[in-house]
C-alpha cells in the first residue's frame, strides 16, 4: 500500500470508516515509515475533529518517533503535547513539552514550544471556565504559575486564581496568594 492508495480510498468513505480502514492499515504492518506516518497524521486528524483528544495525541506522539526530520518531529510533539492538555492529561502533556524542548537547539525555538504550551494550557482553562468546570481550570492555572512566562501574563493568572478560590471557598489559598500579589 501507498499514499495515492490510501488517499483514494478514503475521498469515498465517511469519517469512521476512515478510522476503521487506517487503523487496519496501522495494523497490516506493510507500510512504509513514510507511508506509516502520514497514515497516523491522518488518523489522529480524524480523531480531533471527532473530539477523541486521547487517542489523536497517542497517534501523533508515535508519529513524532518516526519522523524523517527534526522539525517534523518538533511539531508533532508540539501538536501531541497540546491534545494531552486538551483531554485533561497533565502528566503526558509535560513529558511530551519536554520532548520537544529536548529537541530545540536554540532559545527562539524553546521560546516558540514554551509559548504554545502555555497557550494550549490557557485555552483550556477558559474552556472548562465557560462550561463551569473550576476545580479543572484550577488545576491548570496553578499549574501555569510554574511555568517560565512574562511577568504580566503571570499576573493576570493570579487574579483569575483569586476569582477561582473565592468561588469555591478556598479561603486559606485565596488570602496566601493576595499576600503574593
């Protein structure tokens, strides 16, 4: 099997059958690295845009170990790291930041990977926000003060954290980190 093989086959198929047919692609074991990759990519596009967060970070995680160039992999781990933070997976998220910090040789490159993670963290906090999941975003903002980031960027995620803890009556947090601020 190739690409233009498998490209045909899936412009015919709706988005679980491409999931079935990759997936016993996967499982052939008669691809190519190449062919192998793109067969992941793929897949793990199809499992975000169906919300399966999970399994699409897994994929691009294993993709990110067989691919061809440094950038290709830094990328992926990027992309995996920040569909770990999206599934609630904070452990995976960090190891796979790392991974892609390893990676960079220079201080704009790390600058770049520390910026998408703090982003992807960010976002999700104001996801779980907007659907009244404090206790999750919580976890995240504090999580986000050990980060490495600017400073102002710092103080406007310990005021969201004194509106968190004040909501849910974390009294002790609340006046520790006021006396912070």
């Amino acid at each position: 099997m190739d690409k233009r093989e498998i490209e045909t086959k899936l412009k015919t198929c709706g988005d679980y059958v491409k999931m079935d047919y990759l997936s016993r692609c996967l499982k052939s074991g008669k691809l190519d690295l190449d062919t192998k990759k793109f067969v992941m990519v793929r897949l793990s596009g199809i499992y975000e845009s169906r919300r399966m967060f999970f399994d699409a970070a897994n994929l691009l995680l294993n993709a990110a170990e067989i691919s061809a160039t440094e950038q290709s992999r830094l990328n992926d781990y990027v992309k995996s790291g920040e569909l770990f933070i999206r599934c609630g997976r904070d452990k995976e998220a960090e190891t796979t930041f790392n991974k892609a910090l390893s990676l960079c040789k220079d201080e704009k490159r790390k600058d770049i990977v520390k910026s998408a993670k703090i982003g992807a963290m960010i976002g999700q906090a104001r996801v779980y926000l907007n659907k009244g999941k404090k206790r999750y975003a919580l976890r995240l903002y504090e999580s986000l003060l050990e980060c490495d980031m600017d400073s102002e960027i710092k103080e406007k995620i310990k005021e969201r954290l004194l509106e968190i803890y004040e909501q849910l009556g974390m009294v002790r947090e609340y006046m520790l980190l006021k006396k912070d601020i």
